[in-house]
C-alpha cells in the first residue's frame, strides 16, 4: 500500500487526536509536526504544506514538507519533517518518491539520531551521497513542562514587550541566521504571526528577545547586551506559551551553555530521552 496524504479534514482529524495519544515531549519531531499541522490549518502558514502518513488511520509515521508558495527559507530549512515510530514507518516514508523529492538537494528537519542508519540506507538506494559530518547540525530538544517565578526586570530603565513586523531588520540584523532577503521575508511574517518577547531600554531600543517559529519552537532568539535580559525575554515567552496551553520547547545547540544552564535550572528539567537530532542537508 503506499502512503496516504492527509486530506484537510484527515489533518484536522490528525491535530484533534494526536496531542491525546503521543507525549509531545518525547522525540525532536513530536512536538514539531503537531503545531506545524496546527498552525497551517488556522492559516497561519501560507502556501502549500503537505502531511502524509505510512497508513491511515493507524499509521505510525508522518512527514510534513514544505511546498509550493511557503516561504523559501523554510523550504530551505524546513523542506522535511520526519515523526516516526517504527523503521518500518519511516522507510516507507523515505522510500516514496512522490513525497521526497531525491533528485533535489534539500533539509531534513529535527531528524532523531537513531534515524540516521535507516537515512543512510535509503541514501544509498536512492544514489544520494550519505551526509557527512558537515552536513549534520547537532541540536538537543528542552522542554518547559511548568511555569517561571515572576522574572522581575532588574530597574525601571527596561521594560518588557513584543516586537512587530517593524523590527523585522533589526532581527535580520542580528538573529544568528538573519541576513539574506529571503529570511528578512521570513521574519517580517513572523513577527507579524507569532508571539514574542522583548526587553526594551528607556530609548526603545531592544536588548534581548525571543519569537515563537511557525513550528511552534521558541527559537528565534538574541541576547544583545551583558546581563539576564536573555533570560527574561526566554522565560516570560515560556510562561506566555504555557498560559495559551501550549508546550515551550527549542532546539539548542551543545555548546549554548547559558540555555542550557536555564534548562536544567528549572525545577522539572526536561529534555527529549530519545537524545540529540540533527537537522540534516542533502
């Protein structure tokens, strides 16, 4: 049988019920995928997105791909997502040409490490080079299961907001990633779609912040000058995702020590059990 593609209303289906049969804190993709399908079926995503499923309604793995008329940095960066729960799943996912495109280069997305042997393999089959180190990004996925103690901001010089589509060249400017036109696009969408958290000084100028990525993720973040702004802007987004009922989460890399130490400060620190992902090129 081959894969099924999730009608809208299959995807509607797929977004009520799998919050209730899978922990999202389990697995670099879980939570990824959920509030990716959900927030391209409030229209909060333009363009063409694609879910598709190794069976329905049982199946075990999903893929969700960027496609036509989304933004060309998350094609770019988001072209696959991959949740699976069995090798079987996700190889049929890989295997099926009609949803991976193998003829062009392309990003797989929070891809767990155990995948990477059944990647390997199905590179192989496909005449595809195997990723190198050079073409793997290590990221170790935290979560945020309860809220923060009230972060008070240090005087009465700062003060805490939200950035707009007007500081989108700022952000381009100085998020990690910023700087080609097309993630200025991205991010001018993004700061007009998603909720964020800034620390302003007395001139309004920003000193640290952090914005909540299409895919849910708490990712799109900068700490500016010296001190906890970093921290404050962090951790009031997360309480604000936890009011609206949701999962704060990201993707941080080894050597971020200072998101890691917030991480682990917390009182229920948690991180995936399932270990480290890579976001993958091909």
């Amino acid at each position: 049988m081959p894969c099924h593609r999730l009608s809208s209303r299959a995807l509607q289906e797929f977004v009520n019920t799998f919050r209730l049969t899978r922990d999202l804190t389990v697995g670099p993709s879980t939570a990824k995928i959920f509030y990716t399908a959900r927030n391209y079926l409030a229209g909060k995503i333009p363009g063409e997105m694609v879910f598709a499923v190794d069976k329905w309604p049982n199946y075990t793995a999903v893929m969700c791909a960027s496609g036509e008329g989304t933004y060309k940095f998350m094609q770019d960066i988001e072209t696959y997502t991959f949740y699976w729960e069995n090798k079987g799943g996700l190889l049929k996912l890989l295997r099926d040409d009609k949803l991976v495109d193998w003829g062009k280069n392309f990003t797989i997305a929070a891809f767990a490490e155990k995948g990477l042997p059944v990647l390997n393999h199905v590179c192989s089959e496909m005449g595809k080079p195997v990723p190198q180190q050079d073409d793997l990004i290590q990221l170790y996925t935290g979560f945020k299961l309860g809220g923060y103690a009230t972060n008070r901001l240090p005087d009465c010089s700062v003060s805490l907001g939200r950035l707009g589509p007007e500081h989108a060249e700022f952000v381009n400017r100085t998020w990690t990633w910023g700087g080609p036109p097309k993630v200025l696009e991205f991010i001018r969408y993004v700061l007009a779609t998603f909720p964020s958290k800034c620390v302003f000084n007395k001139q309004g100028e920003p000193l640290a912040y952090t914005v909540q990525q299409p895919w849910g993720e708490c990712g799109m973040s900068k700490a500016l000058v010296p001190g906890r702004y970093g921290t404050i802007a962090m951790k009031s987004m997360g309480n604000e995702v936890l009011k609206a009922g949701d999962l704060p989460y990201g993707f941080m890399e080894p050597s971020n020590k200072k998101m890691k130490k917030v991480v682990d400060g917390d009182l229920v620190p948690k991180w995936d059990p399932s270990g480290s992902c890579f976001y993958v090129s091909l």
